[in-house]
C-alpha cells in the first residue's frame, strides 16, 4: 500500500470514529431499533421518551438507551411486540417524577411483567 493510500485509509477511519460517536443516544437507539438511518421525525420520538429518563435514572442516558434497546429485544423473542421506544416509554411511567433509580431495574421488572 502507497504511503498516500495509508493516509486516506486513515483519515476516513478516523472521520468514521469521530461521526460515530458523535450522534446522540436517541440517535443511535433509533438507529438499532430500526435497523435502518431513521428520520428526523423517528430520532425526535427516541429523545423525548429519553429526556425525562435524564432525571429519573441513575445511570448515564447512552447506558439507559442500550438497556432500553436490550429489553426490547428480550421481549420480542417472547413474541411480544416491544422495542426500545416502548420501553422507554413504559420505563418512563413507572418512575414517578422526582425519584432517581436505576432505570436498568425497572427495565428488568417491567420484562418480567409483560411476559407473564
């Protein structure tokens, strides 16, 4: 490989890793969830079932979106139809506001639930 090569090789890697990890948690649940390059419309969802989570649970807000997405696909191998939006959503309703928790808990209970 050319010298030249190597440094295009290299620069697009890193251009990748820094686009990569600069999108938002929102983003990047809708984007698992989806398995597709979500809308605006669809990442816009994610964020606000997210936001209140900021305030509500103990871990940091990309933790609680991979748990959210996890728990969703836990229940679709129950042939339940959950994903990491809905579970957002009803791990946001569990939580009263003005109560910080750990969001991965409540996840797990709410599984536990919904699979009965």
């Amino acid at each position: 490989m050319k010298k030249l090569d190597l440094v295009v090789v290299v620069f697009a890697a890193l251009t990748f890793a820094s686009v990569a990890a600069a999108q938002s948690p929102a983003f990047n649940v809708a984007t698992v969830d989806c398995q597709c390059s979500p809308s605006s419309a669809k990442v816009a969802a994610y964020n606000a079932a997210l936001s209140p989570l900021r305030r509500k649970c103990t871990e940091s807000i990309s933790k609680v979106a991979a748990e959210a997405w996890a728990s969703g696909q836990d229940a679709q191998k129950y042939g339940l139809h959950q994903n990491g939006l809905s579970i957002l959503r009803l791990t946001n309703t569990a939580i009263p506001n003005g109560i910080r928790m750990s969001c991965a808990g409540i996840m797990a209970a709410l599984l536990i639930l919904i699979e009965k």
